[in-house]
C-alpha cells in the first residue's frame, strides 16, 4: 500500500520518516505461517492490526525465520542476514519447537534461547521492553502430535515453556503465553492447516488477539 506524500509544512516540526515503525519477527515455521498465505502469518496480522490503530510501518515486516529451524539455525541465520536494519521499534520471538523434536539436551536450550533474547534486544535498540517472546505451541495435540506420544510431547513443550519463560523475565522483555490457544485445535480442526499440525489463519488472529495490548503498548 502506498501512502501519499506529506505536505510541506513551514511551522513547527515536520512529520519524518523515522515515525514510521518496524518490525522484525523472528523464529520457525510458526513464525512464517507453514502451509498458510503469508498475510494469515502472525507477524502480517500483528502489524495489520497496528496499522489498523493509526500507528505507520515503513514496510511489512521483516522476517527471519524457516521451518525446521532450531535456535541455533535461527542465530546462525541472523549473523548472516546482511538486510537487517536495526533499530527495530518491535522485536518477537518464538522458538524452540524443533530443539524439542529433534530430541535435543533441553538444558542446552537455556542458553542457546538466552542468546537469541540478547540478539533481539540488541536489534530492538538495546531496549528489553521492545521485545516479545512468544511461549512454545503444544503440536502433541494436533493429528500429527497424536501419532506419535502426545502426553509426551506436551510435558516436553511445557518444560522447554518453563524455560523461556524464566529467560524472558531474568532479560526483562515481554512474555506472551499462547501454548493453551494452540491446544484448542484437539478439538477444533479449523485452527489448522491441511497438514494437520500448522495453525491457521484463524488461531493465528487468536494469538494476535492476546498480542495486541502489549504490542500497541511497545510502539506508541
């Protein structure tokens, strides 16, 4: 969407470009919608919802993010991702989901989590209270999750929860909990994709929903 050009303003301070927000996501697949239209992603829906409240983006957001991708494959990407254009008026971050499938140590999550959070302040302008974490969907409840060892699997995504939690709060960023809104899809399909474990449009607006307070709170 392209926004007209502000007029000349000869008293006062001009409007400047540096009002417009951005916002950077990063995380997995849940971050860039797997199997959803990109539009139906969290991060498009966050912004559309800010943007819907008169607060201005420069872009759409920038996303850093790939199914499958464990922490240490995200920072990696990071490092290397030479388009990032810091300070970000909004960072957030969710993920961990596959250091738990694949069976990783979780107590090396702690730290490889903690460093993630230290990169997202640092891209949020050194401000913690620019940065939210998201905790961990529960994808043992989905079709996919119940081929395999549901209880399991959510017992292990509530430990690694517990962890990210723990790192948020002793970095003093924002913690958003959406793990029991991604358990309502054991009882209601539409809160998936047609694969049967990646949320859609619809649980993604659900979490958008709980973002949002916070997340108007970060940009005004």
């Amino acid at each position: 969407m392209h926004q007209a050009p502000l007029p000349q303003q000869t008293t006062g301070n001009p409007p400047s470009v540096t009002s417009e927000k951005q916002y950077l996501s990063l995380g997995d697949s849940y971050t860039i919608g797997h199997g959803e239209l990109t539009e139906q992603s969290f991060p498009f829906l966050l912004q559309f919802a800010l943007q819907n409240l008169n607060i201005p983006f420069k872009s759409s957001p920038k996303v850093i993010a790939r199914t499958g991708w464990t922490c240490d494959e995200l920072s990696a990407a990071i490092a290397g991702d030479s388009t990032l254009a810091p300070p970000y008026d909004i960072v957030t971050l969710l993920i961990g989901v596959n250091d738990q499938y694949r069976g990783y140590d979780i107590n090396l999550y702690n730290g490889r989590f903690a460093k993630l959070v230290d990169k997202a302040i640092e891209l949020a302008g050194n401000r913690a209270d620019k940065v939210i974490v998201l905790s961990i969907p529960d994808y043992g409840v989905t079709p996919f999750g119940r081929q395999r060892n549901s209880a399991k699997i959510s017992a292990e995504i509530d430990a690694y929860n517990a962890i990210n939690q723990t790192v948020a709060a002793q970095k003093a960023v924002h913690y958003i909990h959406i793990t029991d809104i991604s358990r309502q899809a054991g009882a209601d399909s539409t809160l998936l994709v047609s694969d049967k474990l990646h949320p859609s449009g619809r649980m993604y607006r659900m979490w958008v929903d709980r973002m949002l307070p916070k997340a108007l709170e970060i940009v005004r």
